[in-house]
C-alpha cells in the first residue's frame, strides 16, 4: 500500500485494519516521500518494509520476492 493515500484512511491506517483479520499478509509500503521524512512524520514504525519511489519494474519484482521469502521464513521458523 502507498503511505499516503487520499481521504481520511492513510497506508498505516488500512496496515492496521487488514492486519486484524489477516495477521500473516506480508505488507510492502511505497512512498514518494524518504523513509527518512516518513518515519520523522510519525506514518511509519521503524524497520517496516519501504519502497521508495520511483522506482523501476525490476526493483519492485525484487522486493516483492524478497517479502515474500521472508514471510515464508519467518513462518518456517528460519528467521
């Protein structure tokens, strides 16, 4: 979800709602903003999974197969 979204519900927002009922969803964030201005801003814990953007094709493959690999580690009891 992007960090930022338009309305009252922000990307932390519907983390938290989707998170009630699906506890094991990995959840990638995105952002024009850096990490740094987002976790300042307080819309953000530390340590959260970020893309910044923009970003190329490529970049995002690789990080959506990099969450996910986690996920299934942290599931395995590897990590």
């Amino acid at each position: 979800t992007d960090v930022v979204l338009p309305g009252a519900m922000q990307g932390k927002d519907l983390f938290d709602k989707v998170k009630i009922s699906m506890p094991e969803l990995p959840v990638l964030f995105m952002s024009g903003y850096t990490r740094n201005s987002i976790a300042h801003a307080g819309r953000l814990d530390e340590g959260v999974r970020l893309l910044e953007k923009p970003f190329t094709p490529d970049a995002l493959v690789r990080i959506v197969r990099q969450v996910l690999d986690e996920d299934a580690g942290a599931r395995n009891g590897l990590y």
